[in-house]
C-alpha cells in the first residue's frame, strides 16, 4: 500500500482515513465485514495509535463504521434513504429497495389516549383508541420502535392487527376494513435512545435517533392513525428536495 505523505499539510489521521474510506466505498471491505484493528493501522501506515483511533472515530461519526465492544468496528450498512417530498408506507419503501419488512408485534390493547393522541385523532368524550406497538425491521434488522393509536370506530376489532406482521397496517386498513389511507402529517426531532428503546432496537443507549409523529387521514379526511415513531438515525435518513 503507498504510504503516506509525511510532508503534506493533510493531517496524517486525515491521509488514513481517506484509504479506509475508499476500501469501503470499492466494496473491499462490504457491510458487516469487520475492518483492521488499530494495532494493524498503525503497522499497515506507520502511525501513532491516536493516529489511526481518531480516523475509526471520525468514520464511526460519518456513520461509514460502528464499533461492538469486545469484538472491533465493522463497516456499517447503508442508511435507509426516504424523501418527504410524498405520502409513503415504510413496507412499501423497503420493498420498493428489494427489502423484506417484517413486524414484531408487542402489545395490543384498548387504551384511554392522552390529549396529545385525542386531540391528533380528533375523538371527542372518552372514547378510547386501539394501540399497537411493534418493531419495525429490514430484512430483520430492527430499524423503528412504533406506537400506533387508531380510533375504535376505524380497527373493529384489534385481533386483526396481529396479522400484519408481513404486512402493511395500511393494506389491511383497505382491505379489512375499507379504509384507505390518502396522505399523512409528519413532524420530527432529534432524540437520545433511552433504555428501553435500546433493548428493542438492539443498539445503545444514547445513540442518536429520531422522534417521528405521524397523524394519518383517509379520502374523507378523517385522521385514522396518530403514531409515535422512535426512528435510528444509524440507520434511516429522510430528505427532500428543495425547488
């Protein structure tokens, strides 16, 4: 491999990350494969241990590498893409990249909404809603910790949720039940994985992620779903194009 250029104003930690990036970018090193350890980099380049720690550390923050204590920095998968630009179903989207999505279903029950989810649902008196949680995944990664909360009048009844584990929540809306779900309102946050998101999510606790609310409404414009997303942000990047 050339070495690097000692004389050069490049910062050496800057020269080995640039080499690290591009065995990834060549598909050398693939998704999943586990990279030199920083005993190696400092052989293979002739650097300080700083050296080589500060290149894994800025690649882990680019979201190119992910380290697994005990075990080395592997190279990370690439980011789920979606654009805002349109209405879209996560399944749909997985899908459309030729990825298999699957659901774990946690819990389902009949609760009494607070008034964030009643006033997003429009509900009126003490009705109260269906919630489904579950484990969004990507060809069995989990990517998405998922609370959904449906007006009982929409989910007649709440055994028929437990089907759509390789499904679409909103293709068996349609055909279960008739309603088709139009458009959606979307906003987001940026937030820390908490503990129990973590356990679910198979990540770390104070990883970054991102908060997503969703109040979903069918052709009469009636609001049907009000879901509250925690999203990886290691995973899943959301963008839009600007005209």
């Amino acid at each position: 491999m050339k070495p690097l250029d000692q004389g050069s104003i490049i910062p050496l930690y800057y020269q080995v990350k640039q080499r690290l990036e591009e065995r990834v970018h060549s598909g050398e090193w693939k998704p999943g494969d586990k990279i030199d350890s920083e005993n190696q980099l400092m052989e293979t380049f002739a650097v300080s241990r700083n050296t080589a720690k500060k290149a894994i550390e800025e690649m882990v923050q680019d979201g190119l590498l992910y380290r697994v204590q005990g075990k080395g920095t592997f190279v990370a998968h690439p980011k789920l893409e979606q654009s805002l630009g349109g209405f879209y179903s996560f399944s749909q989207v997985l899908r459309d990249k030729g990825i298999t999505p699957s659901d774990i279903i946690l819990e389902v029950e009949e609760v009494t909404p607070n008034s964030r989810i009643r006033n997003g649902l429009q509900l009126d008196g003490e009705e109260k809603v269906i919630k489904m949680k579950r484990i969004r995944c990507a060809d069995g990664e989990p990517i998405i910790l998922e609370s959904s909360f449906m007006p009982k009048s929409v989910v007649v009844d709440k055994k028929d949720l437990f089907d759509i584990k390789t499904s679409s929540l909103y293709d068996l809306l349609a055909t279960r039940y008739g309603v088709s779900v139009v458009r959606a309102k979307e906003a987001f946050e940026p937030v820390l994985i908490r503990e129990e998101e973590s356990i679910h999510l198979q990540t770390e606790v104070g990883k970054p992620a991102l908060l997503l609310e969703r109040t979903a409404y069918d052709t009469s414009n009636r609001p049907v779903e009000f879901c509250i997303s925690i999203v990886r942000g290691d995973r899943c990047r959301f963008y839009t194009d600007l005209v």
